[in-house]
C-alpha cells in the first residue's frame, strides 16, 4: 500500500509546484516560484521526517518529491549564468542552499 501514497501524494506535489511557480512569473521572471516551492519543501521533509510510514510516503516522498525540482533549480542557475547573470545565479545558489538547510532544520525541530 505504499506505492499508494507516494502515487496520491505526488499526484498532487506536481500540479502544485506548477501552480505556485506559474502564479508567481506572473510578477517576475526571475525563478521565485521554484524558489519558493523548494524551501517548503525542504520544510516539510523536515518536519515529516520522523512521522508514521504512510504520512512520511504521502507527504515526505510523495508529495515533496514532486512538489520540489532540482532540475529546475539546476536549469534557472545555469541560464542565469549564460546571460552572464552572475550575481542572479549566486544570489540563486546560495540562497537556495541556505534556505533550503534551514527550512529543513526549522522542520526537524518543529516536528520534535
């Protein structure tokens, strides 16, 4: 019954990070939806990360698992970095890193 909840959790995680990155270039060209998406992300593992085996492979592994993106996150810093938008693509990068850390951490804890 795993599959299931991976299946349904990511059945959502997609639209969503499709949702909030698609609203969020309606003001900006610059990769703050998929930002965004991957500090929540990286909180919700964080906070998901020591609950029951079905919320954690609905929620952890489901849903955050397509909800968040490497490959975008990936892909707006190299593009950044090919319109010779060095600064965009650290401030991206480091940002990113960073955020990503803490939200998890600020998961970890909140869930303790």
């Amino acid at each position: 019954m795993n599959t299931f909840y991976v299946i349904i959790g990511a059945a959502v995680g997609a639209p969503a990070r499709f949702a909030i990155d698609q609203y969020i270039r309606k003001f900006s060209s610059k990769p703050y939806g998929i930002f965004l998406v991957n500090i929540l992300g990286s909180f919700l593992l964080g906070l998901t990360f020591r609950s029951s085996e079905h919320v954690h492979d609905l929620l952890a592994i489901g849903f955050a698992g397509a909800f968040t993106t490497w490959s975008t996150f990936m892909l707006d810093i190299f593009l950044a970095y090919e319109l010779r938008r060095y600064k965009e693509a650290g401030f991206n990068l480091v940002l990113s890193l960073g955020f990503g850390l803490l939200a998890a951490w600020c998961g970890l804890h909140l869930a303790q």
